[in-house]
C-alpha cells in the first residue's frame, strides 16, 4: 500500500527560487556539507576495522530487509514479553491515531520529543496539537524550527537556515510568551543556555515521551537511539510513558548485526567514532528503578516501506539518515533541504519520496533536482544505488505519463534532432540561424520553443559558434588538399 | 590482573578526543583532592549536591570519608523521586561504568536497582569512575561484554547508555556548543589497580 507523506505544494521553480535568495541558509548549508564530508572521509580513512563494519553492515542490512516480516515479529514477541506494547502502523494517519490514544488514555498534558525523521513524515505534532495536547521538540534545532513553525532544513541539522539573531528572536518571543527571562545576548553560548533551562522545565514536568529509534534488534528485542545532545537520554528516562515511533526497515537481525552497523550513523554523519550518547531500550522499568518509562510503547510504521521489498528500489530501505549523500549532494549544497519540499531532503529523498508514495507526492524530484554526478553513490554508507535509482524512476516516470505533455512534446522533439548526426547538425544550423535572426549576440538565451524557454532561464546558455568544429575541421581538410 | 598500558594510552587519547578530562588515581585520598577541586569549581551547595550512583562498594566507602556533607549516594532502599529531585538540582553526578572502549572514548552505563543513570545525565558535570581492568581495546569488544552481561544475568538491563564526550550541539550556524542538555564537563577517573 502506497505511504502517506506531506509536502510543500508550490511549485519547483517557487521552491528553488526561495531557497536561491536565502543567503542565511546558503551560507550554513554551505559551511556544514562540506565540513560534515570532509571529516567522514577522514574517519573511514583512519579507521580501517569500521570500513570492514561497514562492508559486513551492507550485507546484513539487505538480508534483515529480505527477511523484514520475520524479524518484526521476532522483535515483537521480545519487546513484549518484557511488558511492552507494540503496534505496526500500515500508514501515516494509523501511526499518528494510535499514538494519540495512547496519549489521551493517560490524560498526557505535556508530550516531549527527541528528534525524529518518522514523525515528520506522519506530521504527529500537528495532530497533537490540534487534539490540544502540547508537543515539544527538545532537539536543540527542532526546537528552534518547531518556535519557527517550520519543516527541517537538514536531517542532521534542522535549523541550519537560521541565524543567531533569527533565533534570539524566537527565543525572545518565546520568553515573553512563556514569562521567562530571555536569553542573555544573540551570542551562541547564550541561545543554548537559554534552551536547556527552558527544556529542562519540560523534561521534568512531561508526562509522555516521544522518540523515534535509529536501530531496532529482533533477537534481543532493543531499541537504539543515537543524539548528541543527551536529549533523548532525557525523554526515555523521565517521563511515565514512552512512545518510540520508528519505521519498520530499522531493523536489524541480532546484536552481531547491530555491532556492525552502530557506529556507522556517527562515523557517516558527523565524522565520529561514535556520537555523545547511544541510548538502549529493552523495556519498561523494573520496580525499584530510578528512571526508565513505567509503560512503553512501540509503534512500527510501514506508510509504504513493505511495499518496496521485493523490487530494484529495495536497498532504499537500508537507508540509517545520516546524511552522508545530502553533505556530498552539489544541489543540496546550493538549495538546502526545504527547497525539495519533502520532509526528506537530498538524493536518498528524491528517491523516497515518490517512491513511498507511488509517486503521488513530488514526482518530480528525480528529474529537477539531480545532475547524475554519482556524488551520492560514492558518500552513502550502506551503498544504495541512488543515481541508478533516480535514472530508473526518470524513466518510470515516463512510462508512466506523469509529466505534462508539453514536456513530453519537448523532449521526443529533441531526441528525434539529437538521436542522429544529421538532426544534430540541422539542430546546430537552425539554431544558428534563429540566432542571427534574434540579433541577439551574446547567446541563444529565449530562443527556445516551449520548455526550453523556462530551462533557459536559470541556466547560462552558451552562444551557438558560427561555425561547428566539423564544418572547421571540413575546410581545414580542403584547403590542406588544395595546396 | 595487569594493565595493558596501550590500552590505557589509547582511551585517553580518544576519551580527550571527545571533548572528555582524564584524571589517573591509586587511592582514596587523590579521589578526594580530585572531587573537592570538582566540587569547589562547579559551586557544590546544599542546593545544588553531588549525586552518586552505581559505585563499587570500595569507592563508594572512599566517597563515604571525605569530608563533603552535600553528597548524596544513591540507595535502592531510598525514595526514587526524592533522589530524581536531588539529580535535577546537583551539580555535580559520580557514577561507575560496566566497561570503557579504548578505541572509541566510550564508557558504558547499565540502568539498575543500584545503579542509576540520572547522575550521568541532569547535573552539568558528570564524574565517571573507571577502573583501569574495565578498559576493553575496542567498542566492539565492549558490545560483546554487554550481549554476555546481559545473558549471563537472565535479564536485559531496561536502559543502557553509552556515553562517548559531552551533551554538545552545533545546530545553530554549525558552531560547537558543549552542555545542551546533558553535561557540559565529563571527567574519567581512572582507578589503576
């Protein structure tokens, strides 16, 4: 069945245009993916032994999706025996509705969240919210982006298009909202600070948590969560109630499995042999304990993942989000992730998204945002075949007739002009002559017939010389036999 | 058992590497020269206590003698949300660990009836209490300790943490920000037999 995702609904060329114009986000975009591939190249070089994990990891990770059904069950079955709840969630708005059972048979007040790509993509803090039960990110960047209404720009780094002095203006209208004093500068230092005494309130008086899960082991039944910041260390040992919302492909066989493939989130996303904190959940706490959640639920999410077992896209599903093809993307670098207008941004999200959906959101991803410079290819840790993807689901979407007949009408035209020498050399005459004809000099710039116009406008188009290197290299030849 | 001094080198190199502080002691009174510079420069207050947690019965007796009265060990026969309270407020938190990774900076913490993990986690400053023997060459090794522990003792511990430098971010403008919401400051103290 196919998913449910959100999606931005202006068009592309509104999207690129915006992304584009914002300095802000270009200048941190910019600095953060080349820093974050820059020192994950370094770590894999240095460490040999994690370059094997991983090798080993690729493998292990296709046959625990080979063998997805099994292994859920067997997870299940683990969790369960230990007093868990589990739930498998066949889409989006399942996912979201048994999670808001959970929280209203608590009566939950106040819900707190460590960051989470699933839950972006089932939208469950806009259901929270419009049952009137508070949802507060506690992800140092969600929580900036969550006060800014907005979708995350990067996975690793939500907020990466907003500024000190954007966010001492969040922080500051928070305050006053709150009745709180604000942070104490736009300094950085003072932000973070200002961050955790305000969240530090949150964690204390929650009465639920939510995480998602970078791991799940089916022998052991354990669920593992990877952050920097401690924050869901904080949500899965305070709160009464936990709820973990992961999607059904993080599974991983057993804990041989999981030593692989552990490390790889933080040597591939942020250039570390680990990252600050690896939390590990095998269930609720036993009596006499000083944290852990009294009850714990698990909700499994499919929103479209099954459905891609068994076909070329499969190795999609190995995907563990560290954005290693993001920081290596050349567009991404340019336009960021709201530009993409999917909760998944960069080469792995161009590819998820129509394809989780059956392409009925953002089908045109593959095509627009891509320049098939297998930059991705090399960065994704888990070797998924990105650029061979987006090239099959160009033509899928083709076969298809997903784009509009003008495009189709284009395209056929310019393939029937370049598919021969011929056509190409009537192509480069005529193009000559419009040309001339234009008295524009400098280039052939709005020479062209239907899409060609809107391609030729954000792209510098170089002038059509006067004459082809055959047509040189044909005179050359006469005048050499003349003499 | 004797300390391989490889080992040992190699944690220290990658624990600092994590934005993590060492301190090497043989006997009590180092431990407590150690902790009474801790506690005077991070404010220790009967507001704000040191928290302990998870300690060998012989630390814990060396913690016991100093001469600090805003320390509060944590017992299971004591009230779990008073000690929560105590946690949020401290500032500073002693636990042990089950095992470190030398090749990763790593140490590893087991949630359990005597050992909690709340000191590790609200105080800005945790203090992690490591005998040199519990040092393993790599974070792979210490993933197998964790899988036989976990066997060997019937149950799975409810919460495993391992901790790998400080609570950092660099979500606003790429700059590195230690301490957002776990500790700002994570100190070894290495024990050497």
């Amino acid at each position: 069945m196919a998913g449910q995702l959100p999606y931005d609904n202006r068009p592309w060329p509104e999207r690129r245009d915006a992304a584009l114009q914002n300095q802000t986000m270009r200048h941190t975009i910019g600095f953060v993916t080349r820093r974050f591939t820059l020192i994950k190249g370094e770590i894999y070089r240095t460490s040999p032994d994690l370059e094997a994990s991983r090798k080993t990891a690729v493998g292990q990770k296709r046959q625990a999706i080979r063998d997805l059904p099994q292994l859920l069950e067997q997870f299940r079955n683990q969790v369960e025996r230990r007093g868990a709840h589990t739930y498998l969630a066949a889409q989006a708005q399942d996912a979201v509705d048994i999670a808001l059972n959970i929280a209203r048979s608590h009566q939950a007040e106040l819900v707190i969240k460590s960051k989470s790509m699933v839950t972006e993509e089932i939208e469950l803090n806009q259901a929270f919210e419009k049952a009137g039960i508070p949802v507060r990110e506690t992800d140092l960047g969600e929580y900036i982006i969550q006060l800014a209404k907005e979708r995350p720009s990067h996975i690793l780094a939500p907020a990466a298009h907003r500024n000190r002095h954007q966010v001492e203006e969040l922080f500051q209208a928070d305050a006053s909202r709150e009745k709180i004093s604000p942070p104490q500068s736009d300094e950085i230092e003072d932000l973070t600070r200002y961050a955790r005494s305000r969240l530090r309130q949150e964690f204390l008086r929650a009465d639920m948590g939510v995480t998602g899960g970078n791991f799940l082991v089916a022998e052991t039944g354990t669920l593992v969560l990877i952050t920097n910041e401690g924050n869901a260390d904080m949500v899965t040992s305070l709160p009464p109630v936990l709820v973990s919302i992961v999607g059904v492909e993080k599974i991983v066989r057993d804990w041989a499995s999981l030593t692989e493939i552990i490390q790889q989130p933080a040597m591939s996303g942020i250039g570390r042999h680990l990252s600050s904190y690896t939390t590990m959940i095998q269930g609720p706490k036993s009596p006499g304990s000083v944290e852990g959640p009294r009850e714990w639920h698990v909700i499994l999410v499919d929103n479209g993942r099954m459905a891609l077992r068994d076909t070329e896209f499969e190795d999609v599903l190995s995907c563990i989000r560290c954005g290693a093809c993001l920081n290596a993307c050349p567009v991404f670098r340019e336009v960021g992730g709201h530009a993409y207008g999917s909760v998944y941004p960069g080469p792995i999200g161009i590819v998820e998204t129509p394809l989780l959906t059956d392409f009925q959101v953002l089908p045109e991803l593959p095509s627009a945002l891509c320049t098939l410079c297998h930059a991705c290819q090399e960065a994704c840790p888990m070797d998924i075949a990105l650029p061979d993807h987006i090239i099959s689901l160009r033509h899928t979407i083709v076969k298809r007739h997903l784009n509009s007949s003008t495009v189709n009408w284009t395209l056929r035209t310019w393939a029937r002009f370049w598919s021969t020498p011929g056509g190409y050399r009537r192509s480069i005459s005529l193009a000559r002559v419009m040309q001339r004809l234009s008295g524009k000099k400098r280039n052939a710039q709005g020479l062209f017939p239907g899409i060609f116009a809107g391609w030729g406008q954000t792209r510098e188009i170089p002038q059509v010389a006067p004459k082809t290197f055959h047509e040189w290299w044909q005179e050359w030849k006469e005048r050499a036999e003349e003499k | 058992m004797a300390v391989d001094e490889g080992i040992l080198r190699r944690f220290e190199e990658e624990w600092q590497g994590n934005a993590g502080k060492i301190f090497h002691i043989v006997q009590a009174e180092e431990l407590q020269t150690v902790l009474t510079d801790l506690a005077d420069a991070n404010g220790v207050s009967d507001q704000n206590p040191i928290v302990v947690s998870g300690l060998s019965e012989k630390w814990a007796q060396w913690i016991r003698t100093w001469n600090m009265k805003q320390v509060y060990i944590w017992n299971p026969e004591d009230e779990a949300e008073e000690f929560r309270h105590r946690c949020a407020d401290a500032s500073v938190g002693i636990t042990g660990c089950a095992w470190a990774a030398a090749d990763a900076g790593s140490v590893c913490l087991y949630s359990q009836k005597d050992s909690s993990l709340l000191p590790s986690l609200l105080p800005p400053v945790h203090v992690v209490m490591i005998s040199a023997a519990q040092i393993v060459s790599t974070f792979r090794e210490g993933m197998d300790r964790l899988y036989r522990d976990a066997r060997q003792g019937g149950e799975w511990p409810a919460l495993v943490k391992i901790v790998a430098g400080p609570s950092m971010t660099a979500d606003i403008e790429g700059q590195l920000i230690l301490g957002v919401h776990g500790p700002r400051d994570v100190y070894a103290v290495i024990v050497d037999n």
